[in-house]
C-alpha cells in the first residue's frame, strides 16, 4: 500500500528542486564563459606584452609597464636574439628557460608541465630573430576567477535557502485556504449539511470538488430527511390501526372468555407492534437533536435511577427476580432527564426481561473524577461475543431469544447516550449474563 504524502511538502520540494537545477545550470553556464573570458584577457596581455617586448623602441616606460604587468598577472617572460638572452624577468628558474627554448613552435600559445604546475606559455618571434617567450601559472591566471565562483555559489546557497523560505511561507499560507475548508467538512454532521463555502482567495482548483461535494451533501440532506419523514408518518399510520385492533380484542375477550388462550398470542403481536411503532417514533425525534441545542438540567442521577427501579419493580416481582442497587449518593449531571430516564428504563427492563425467573439484577453507581459509571448487569447463561459487538445495532436481536422485544431498545439507549457525549459499553458479566455500563460526565452539586 503505497503511503501517503504531504502536497504541501512535495510543492515546497519540487519548486526548491527546478530553482536548484536552474541554478546549477546557471552556476555551469557562469564557469564556461568565465574561463573564456579569463583566457582571452590574459592571452591578450601575454601578447600585449610580447609587442612591448619586440618593440624597437623598448624605452624605460615600456619596460616600466612590462614589469608592472608582470608583477600583477605573475607573468614570466625573457628575450633571446640567436640563443642570447637579452633580458627575461627575475622569477624565470634557468630549467624552465631552457625548456622553453626547446618547445618554440609555429603555434604562438601551448601548455606544458613543469614545477608540479601546468603552465600557459606564449612565444612570438619577429623578422630580425628576436624570440620572445612568456609563460604563466595556470593556477594563477585563475585565482580570481576562482575566488569569484565561490562567492557566486555562496551567494546562490543563500537565494536557495531565502527561496525555500518563502516558498515555504507562502504556500503554506495559501494552503489555509484549504485547511479552512477541511475545517468545515470536519464540523459537518447530520445536523449540519449545508453547503460549503469557499474561503477567499478562491482557489479555481477546489471548485469542482467543492460543487460535487455540496451535490452529495445536499442529496444526503435529503435522503435523511425522507427517511424520517417516513419513520413518523408511518408510525403515525400504523398506530391508529393497531390501537384499534387492541380495543376489538379486548372487547372479544370479554366477549369470548374461553377463547382467551386463543386471544393471548395475538394480543402479544399487537403489543409488540405499537411498541415497535413507539420506538421508532422516539428514534425519529432524536435524529435531529443536536448536543448543543437539546434541551438540558441539572438534576440528582442517583435519584433518577432509583425512580427507574421503583417503576420495574412491579416487572422484576412478577419473575421473582432480586434488584440489588448500591447508588453513590448526590451524583449530578447536567443532562435531558425525560431522555436518560427512557435510556435507563430500557437498559434495566432488558436486564429483567432477559433474565431467569428467580435470577438477581445488580445495579451500581459509581464516581471516577469527572464522571460516573452506571453499571447494570444480570445472571444468566451466557452472551456470545458476537452477540456483544452487535448490541446496539437498530433491529439486532440475537438468534434464539424467546423474550419478545423490537431489536430498538439498546439503538434508543446508544443514541441518548451519544446525545449527551457519554459512552454505553457492553460486556459479559461475572454472574453469568450481560453487563451494560454507562459512562457520563457530571457537574458538581
């Protein structure tokens, strides 16, 4: 899987690495007419120097000049008529002398190695037998030029790492644009889907993602709004049949008393169906809620649980089922108390419902720092993991269970939760059944 890389840092990386090649060419570019422009001066005064030196007019002022240029271009020279040395300059080594009479040839300049150097050697010779030879260190002739390659290289260093500066300013700075509008598609839910504006400066680039992103967005809004929109109005409708039929069995019992057995099954149906009805009625008003906006107070939790039980007792007495409760005391949160009562009933009346006969139903209350954990666990025979993962999925109901129930009880209950930004956790429990734990935080009293 190939990994992921930074847009930002392959800009910075791609213009930083043409400006360097751009430079290098520039550097290379410099270094070739450099050296021909070095070569081409200094073979001018070398040959300057070879007319003042043939001149037949040799005064003290040309000699003067000749030993000026000399001292500053750190030429070598001397002067023979028929092997006889007229004058040469004082730095000319006699070895060196001699090689240069035996390399005289019809080409005016060569090179040659000598001193552990590479020299460039100039001779010229006039009608009347004078032989002029002039000779330079090539590692002189270019000190300068060198010299000046190396502050021209500093100085493109130096533009690099101020390109790379800026670049790096500035294209971090027009990619806020787009962190900008990461920003609002991070803030979108399902509360939230309105179109995404563009940050100013536009950037052309981003518009035709951004059109097709607020065409998904708004085909979404309205998918969801036409699947809530449904849920109501078919609860709506089916509630009123389904009341009605309730009413006609009632009357038919009474009606028909031997017929009850008969009745029962069908009276069980019906009552599974409007509280399916009502589940999905109480899921389609908490689609819309959102955290901020739900309607909220500060109220005693532990009270609100112990309301809770006192409303099951009736259930759990009529299984003979044990509800034992250790509720810290003076517990608050700033919550929807009519939602979590809903949440609370449905995770215990589980509890009861899936239970034994006989069996126990522990609940605790518990506070750690800033929170509290509710915990609702009961004895049974067991709860498979694969089970455990799907709780809370809408319509989930495990494969075999006898117990009548909607599969919405514990989606209602993770929604409630979700709304007040707590955490409802399922595991398996030590007495052998189901342990649901609630976690919210709290406010002091």
């Amino acid at each position: 899987m190939a990994q992921p890389i930074s847009l930002q840092r392959q800009l910075v990386k791609s213009s930083l690495l043409s400006s360097i090649l751009a430079g290098l060419l520039a550097l290379l570019m410099f270094i070739g007419v450099s050296v021909y422009q070095t070569m081409s001066m200094q073979d001018e005064i070398m040959d300057e120097m070879a007319d003042m030196l043939l001149a037949d007019d040799l005064t003290v002022s040309n000699g003067q000049a000749l030993a000026e240029l000399s001292d500053e271009f750190d030429i070598r020279y001397r002067l023979d008529n028929a092997q006889q040395l007229l004058t040469a300059s004082e730095d000319v080594p006699e070895k060196i002398t001699v090689d240069h009479l035996s390399l005289v040839s019809d080409a005016p300049y060569g090179f040659y190695w000598s001193e552990q150097k590479l020299w460039r050697i100039y001779t010229a010779q006039d009608n009347h037998g004078l032989l002029v030879q002039l000779s330079q260190s090539m590692s002189e002739r270019f000190h300068a030029f060198w010299q000046s390659i190396l502050v021209f290289s500093g100085v493109l260093f130096l533009v690099w790492c101020l390109q790379w500066l800026l670049m790096h300013f500035a294209i971090r700075r027009k990619f806020r644009v787009i962190h900008q509008v990461s920003e609002q598609i991070s803030n979108k839910s399902v509360n939230d889907l309105a179109p995404i504006s563009m940050p100013e400066p536009e950037l052309i680039e981003l518009q035709p993602m951004l059109s097709q992103l607020n065409a998904l967005l708004a085909r979404l809004d309205q998918a969801l709004v036409a699947e809530q929109r449904f849920t109501a109005d078919a609860s709506h409708e089916l509630r009123s049949p389904l009341s009605a039929i309730q009413m006609r069995l009632q009357v038919l019992k009474r009606k028909f008393p031997e017929l009850e057995s008969e009745f029962k099954p069908i009276q069980q149906d019906v009552s599974r169906g409007v509280q399916v009805l009502d589940n999905l009625l109480l899921l389609a008003r908490l689609d819309p809620e959102q955290k901020e906006s739900l309607a909220k107070t500060k109220f005693d939790f532990s009270l609100l649980m112990q309301d809770v039980i006192k409303a099951l007792q009736p259930f759990a007495d009529s299984k003979q089922i044990e509800v034992q409760m250790v509720l810290a005391k003076e517990v608050y949160v700033f919550a929807n108390e009519q939602l979590l009562f809903s949440a609370l009933r449905n995770v215990l009346d589980n509890a009861i419902r899936y239970s034994p006969e006989q069996a126990k139903v522990f609940v605790t209350l518990t506070i750690e720092r800033q929170q509290l954990r509710l915990s609702i666990e009961n004895s049974g025979h067991g709860v498979d993991s694969a089970v455990i993962q799907r709780l809370g999925e809408r319509f989930y109901r495990a494969l075999g269970t006898k117990t009548q129930g909607s599969g919405l009880g514990l989606s209602i209950c993770q929604k409630i939760v979700d709304l007040h930004a707590g955490q409802l956790l399922f595991s398996p429990s030590d007495l052998g059944g189901l342990k649901v734990e609630l976690l919210l935080n709290r406010v002091e009293p």
